[in-house]
C-alpha cells in the first residue's frame, strides 16, 4: 500500500515559505514498485513546465534545465541535491532514496513548450539535479521521450548520469546528435569496490560505466568524465586516482575533469551519520576540513594538479579551464571555492531543482 505520509505539495499558508516549491506541479497519484522496483514509491504528478529556466542571478553556464524526476534511488550518500525532499514533507534520507517523485506529462509537455514561438532553442541541460537515467527510467522512458522530443526539434542538450542505462538509447541519443550538440558526462569518482558500495550503492558498478563511456564515444556521442566526488582519506590515494584516470583514458573519454565532496547545509549532517557508521575514525579531519561546504582552496587545488598529472601521463585530456568552470558549476561542486550562494538564490534553485 503508498505511504500515508503526508506531503506539502502546494502551498496551504501563504506565510509559509516551504509549500511554494512544488506549486507548479499537481500530485495525482502514488504508486508501490513491485519486482525490481521494489522499496521504491512513486509519486506521480503533472508539471505544468518542464523546461526550467535558471533564475538570473545564477552562475550557471546554462540558462535552462529539465528535470524529469525528484528523488534518486542511487542513493548517493553525497548527493546535493536531498534537501529538495524536505519542502515536500519529505526527509532527505531514506524518503529521498526510495519516494520518486515523477513527471508524467514531461515529454508532452516538453514538445508544447519547444513549439511555442517564444522558445528560441538554447542549451538545454539533463541531469543537474537527480539522475534522468536512474532505476525508474527502465520503467517510465520520459528521459527517452525528452530526448527524441529535443532531438526532433534540432534543440542542444546535454547529460550529466552515472547510470549505464543511457545505452538503451544509443538510437535515440545518435539520432539526435546528426541534428543538434549532444554531449555527455559520466560520474565516475573511483573504482574502488568498498568505496563504491558505502557511498552509491544504487548505482552501476564503477567499471560498467566506464564501458560506457566508451560505447558512447564509439557511437559518436562526445562523452567525458567526471572523477567526482573525490572523497578525502577515502577515494583520493595516488593509486585509486591513478586507476580510474587510466581507465577512464583508456575507455577514449573525450574530457576528465575531477571534483572535490562538498558538503551543502542538510546534506553534510546525513553524510556525516553515515561517515561515523562506516569510518569514524574520519569523523574528526572532516569536521576539520568542512567547517564549510567546499575543501580548503589549497587542497582542492592539489587534487586538481594530482589528477592533471595522472591524465598526462596517461595520455589523456583534462578538461579546458572553460569546460572546468562548466561542470563545476552544472554539478555545484568544485576546485575553486565560490561564495555561497544567498538564502533566497538557494531557495529557488532548489525550486526549479536545479
């Protein structure tokens, strides 16, 4: 049977900052996974946009999202991108792993809104906040149906997954990029099994993706990589750096750009809890080094240098300082360390889910 957990989907008190976040979209139903969808619950609701425009203000290299899905059973421990749960009444831990919320009517509303004239075509990026190809994908193909739709109208775009799922839709993908600019970017922050396991434990083993990444750039879709996150004292030893750079070199990734943990408000106390279960002797250097959500500028910047050395000598390339900046900033994440952004900015990007 669905939860009966209630949820604040549309804003009950106008002096309520908190249920505003989801009005533009209408729960209409929740439904159980069975089979290998099992543990996870689905919400199921109608947006009425789903091409997002990033709010001026921002640092984003981009100026529009889509965001087929909220919530990822990868379950990261990391991810960024929890605290969006918390303005459905919904927690960031488990809720955030197993209640997915989804937008139904997304490629139908993707094709109303790439009609209309006042549409002019730009970039359009998948994948800044949750997964589009994570577990559910293989059961709703609305990230399929978004990338036809955007393929058809001859409209840029780019991926950003972990999920070797993507190669269903190799057609669909080389379709689209004899059209228009398709560019994708695996995650792929080690190969280390244990590490794998404690922190992503919903997604593809780290070696899969790496195929992946090579039958998409044999397919001819631009794919690169991003070595992120980097978890200090648990995936930044020489020889775990050195061999996902090689393998993700020897895999033709045509970028590796590497990307420091940081640790946002909300976020960094559920890492945290699960830090102190799995290495606590850890516990100590993190409240250390994240007094704030990124490292230390030094340190970021000699992993940085670490992993520009390594794919060097691999014989790959490192992403141009303007392709750095793009995934840095597309991710949230970094080798630099941005001001924070204020209260108000965070709260509507978390909004647009961006």
């Amino acid at each position: 049977m669905p939860s009966d957990t209630p949820l604040r989907w549309k804003l009950a008190d106008e002096s309520s900052p908190q249920g505003t976040f989801f009005s533009d979209e209408e729960l209409v139903e929740r439904h159980v996974g069975t089979g290998e969808f099992r543990g996870l619950e689905f919400l199921h609701v109608n947006a009425r946009r789903i091409v997002n425009e990033v709010p001026a203000a921002s640092r984003m290299p981009f100026r529009y999202t889509i965001n087929a899905y909220r919530g990822c059973s990868h379950a990261c421990t990391y991810c960024f991108a929890r605290p969006t749960h918390e303005y459905l009444g919904l927690d960031i831990g488990d809720d955030f792993d197993s209640k997915i919320v989804v937008k139904v009517n997304a490629v139908e509303r993707l094709r109303a809104e790439l009609r209309s004239p006042k549409w002019r075509g730009h970039h359009i990026a998948m994948g800044t906040n949750t997964d589009p190809y994570q577990r559910c994908e293989g059961k709703y193909h609305l990230t399929r149906g978004i990338v036809r739709g955007l393929g058809e109208a001859g409209n840029e775009f780019s991926i950003l997954t972990k999920s070797t799922l993507i190669l269903r839709d190799l057609d669909v993908l080389t379709t689209a990029a004899r059209r228009t600019s398709v560019r994708v970017n695996f995650s792929i922050g080690t190969l280390d099994e244990t590490v794998w396991k404690a922190t992503e434990p919903g997604t593809p083993h780290p070696r899969r993706r790496v195929e992946a990444v090579r039958k998409l750039n044999q397919a001819g879709i631009p794919c690169g990589v991003l070595i992120a996150p980097i978890l200090p004292g648990i995936s930044d030893s020489p020889d775990q750096l050195r061999d996902v750079v090689a393998a993700c070199v020897d895999a033709g990734a045509v970028s590796l750009t590497p990307l420091a943990l940081h640790l946002r408000p909300g976020v960094r106390e559920h890492f945290m809890v699960r830090l102190a279960e799995q290495r606590p002797e850890l516990v100590d250097e993190y409240e250390r080094r994240y007094r704030r959500a990124y490292l230390p500028k030094k340190d970021q910047e000699a992993l940085s240098t670490t992993v520009r050395d390594l794919v060097r000598r691999a014989g790959g390339l490192t992403a141009s300082p303007t392709r750095s900046r793009f995934v840095r900033e597309m991710l949230g994440v970094g080798d630099t360390a941005p001001k924070e952004p204020d209260a108000a900015h965070a709260a509507e990007q978390l909004r647009l889910g961006v």
